[in-house]
C-alpha cells in the first residue's frame, strides 16, 4: 500500500510541474505579460523546488521521510490555494515559490526510501511504479492546463483543483500515520546524525556522484527547458487550440508511462548503456522532428516517441542517484533533484528569452543536437565505471 500511496503524492507533485505550460498564453493574455514573461511561474518553481532540496534531502536522512512527506503535502495544499486566490501576477510568482518550496519535500523522499527498502537489482523496476504516478500527473498537469486554460475557470481552477488533490492525499498519509512512520520513516545509518553541510559535501566529494548530478542537471536544461514552451509552439506554429496543443504535448507522458510499465524487461534486454544512448537519440530526434513537421497532428506520435527515449535516459538516472551514498541516500536524492530542476529552471529561463527575441527555431534545433550528445556521453561514463577506466 506504501508505493501506491507514495506514486499518488507523486502523481499531483508532478502535476504541479507541468500545469503552466499550457498556461503561459493565458497568464501573458490576463495579466498583459509576454509568454517569455509569463514563464516566470515556471521558472521560480522549479528554483524554489531545486534549492530546497538541499534542505530536505538531509531533514529526511535525520528525521524521517514520511513525516517530511506529509508536512510537505499539507504545505502543496495551501500553496496550491494561495495560487489560485493571487490577485495580481508578482503575488502568483511568490505563491508559486512557495508552492515549489513545500513540492520538493514529496518525490525525491520516496525516491530515497525505495532506495532504503529495495535491492539494487530490483531498485529500477520498482522505481518505474513510482514513475507512474509521476508521469501520470506530468500529463494530467499538461493537459489539465491547456482545458482550464479554455475554460471559464481558468488558471484559478486548475490551481484550486491541486489543493484538493493534495489534501486528499495527505489526509489518507496521516490516516495510515503509523504504518508509514514504520515503512518509510526511520532514518537510516551514521548520516542522520552528521551536519548537513558536512552531508552535501559527503556526495560531492564523491566522482561518480558529481558525473550523475552533470547529467541530469544537462538533461534539464536540454529537455525539460525546451518542452515547457512545446505547447505554446504547437499553438503558435500550428495555430492550435490551447487544450489540442497541451493534449498533444501531453502524449509524451504516455510514452513515459509505456517504458514504466515495460521497465522490468527493458532493463533486462538492453541494459542501462543502451538504455541511456538510445534514450538520447530518440529525444534529439523528436526534437527535429517537431522543427521539420509541417502536419499538426503528428506532433503527438513524436511526443510518445520522445517520453519514452526520456525515461529510458532518465530512470537510469535515478536508479544510479539512488546509490551514490547509500549512506546518505535522501540527501543523495535530494542533490540530484535540485541539480534537475537547477537546470530546469536554466533551460526555462534561456528558452524565454531566446523565444522572446529569435523564435522557436533555435530552441528547437539545439536540443536536437544536444540531447544526443548528453545520452552518448553518460553511455560512456557507464561503460569507463563499468570497466574500472
């Protein structure tokens, strides 16, 4: 019951991820912003959530995770309604930030008690469970914020949704209270009772841990950068409805929940190299392919393709975050996450102003050549760790 609980946590985390960026056209038209401008929503959450991690990570390892989990959903929950009560677009800025702050207390924790309660060989699969309730609520998120987007509830709607959501959750965590304290909680080895600083430093001393934490800080800013604005290339290029073009967007979700539910027998077949090179090369294709399309309605094939090249790069990336100090997993985890949405909100914030001034051309054609390299280049350092190079 943990991991199903712990994936539907995940689920409207994740949401709150992606729910603005079908939105930006809307905030920009409502608050008389440019779309680059509008961006802000995402980028200071995705701030807010990467920094913060660096204090959870530790608070997790020495207090325990579900306490933090629970505490940082109730957080989401205000947040959540604050946000959809913000009368003017600084006020929404500052409640996203808040919202990103307690967001970053909910996946990288349950990441790092899988890691506590799984073996290695195991870990991967069972990490794709989680996955699903985080790639559920990517789509959900997407999709939900181009219709409220189109609809008379607007922004104010989708935003009030997730604080029900959120409480909803946290009200069942703190019914089963005591089972998740025994399940998750307990912190784990010499780690929760060394400083926090002192924790930080522990991971990033460590080689391997800081080739692991350049590759998912590349792919956010590669990746995740680029795909906050796809739905608003797709309703700019296309001359798309919003709800079509985040709908679109949205199918690269599902074909991250494709690769969770084969995981077990991905990981079995390919192993992680293959893994993480072809996962580069089917994002940086899909990224071409957006640019050369001149058919609206494939987007959504090339939106599967890409999710799943994504989790096949980016689950090896989180099952290797998992041990890079077993005996500092959450902040281990934490680490890895902040490095994620570090280079999130980087990617965003350079995606913004280059959308702003020179289109979506390069942006586009960037991380086609980008993406590739990134998984070639982690495919590299497997197989140099794997043979003691």
């Amino acid at each position: 019951m943990t991991v199903p609980l712990l994936a539907g946590a995940a689920f409207f985390s994740a949401a709150a991820l992606r729910i603005c960026d079908a939105m930006l056209p809307r905030l920009a038209s409502d608050f008389g912003v440019t779309p680059g401008a509008a961006g802000q929503v995402i980028i200071w959450f995705a701030v807010a959530y990467g920094l913060v991690q660096l204090l959870f990570g530790p608070m997790g390892d020495r207090y325990g995770k579900a306490r933090l989990v629970r505490l940082a959903l109730a957080g989401c929950a205000v947040a959540s309604l604050a946000s959809a009560l913000a009368p003017d677009f600084q006020v929404l800025v500052w409640t996203r930030v808040a919202w990103g702050i307690a967001a970053a207390g909910v996946i990288p924790l349950a990441m790092a008690w899988i890691g506590d309660a799984v073996p290695y060989d195991q870990r991967q699969a069972t990490l794709a469970r989680l996955l699903t309730g985080t790639i559920s609520g990517m789509m959900a998120g997407q999709l939900a914020g181009g219709l409220f987007s189109e609809s008379a509830a607007g922004w104010r709607g989708a935003f009030f949704s997730l604080s029900v959501g959120y409480s909803a959750v946290a009200l069942l965590l703190m019914m089963r209270a005591r089972q998740a304290h025994a399940s998750i909680a307990a912190p784990t080895g010499a780690a929760s009772q060394v400083p926090m600083a002192q924790q930080l430093l522990a991971v990033l001393r460590v080689p391997w841990a800081r080739v692991v934490l350049l590759a998912v800080l590349t792919e956010g800013f590669f990746l995740l950068g680029p795909l906050s604005y796809l739905p608003t290339y797709l309703h700019i290029h296309h001359n798309l409805p919003l709800s079509t073009a985040s709908a679109l967007a949205a199918l690269n979700a599902v074909g991250g929940l494709a690769y969770a539910f084969t995981a077990s027998h991905i990981v079995a077949r390919f192993g992680e190299r293959r893994m993480v090179l072809a996962g580069g090369w089917l994002m940086g294709c899909g990224f071409l392919a957006w640019w050369i399309s001149v058919l609206p309605w494939l987007a959504g094939p090339i939106a599967l393709v890409v999710g799943f090249g994504t989790f096949l790069y980016h689950n090896t990336l989180q099952t290797h975050a998992t041990q890079m100090v077993p005996a500092a997993r959450g902040t281990s985890v934490a680490l890895f996450a902040s490095f994620l949405f570090t280079g999130q909100a980087l990617g965003v914030t350079a995606t913004g102003y280059v959308v702003d001034h020179f289109g979506f051309t390069p942006i586009l054609l960037s991380a086609a050549v980008a993406l590739p390299v990134v998984g070639w280049g982690f495919a590299r350092a497997l197989r140099r760790r794997s043979t003691g190079d």
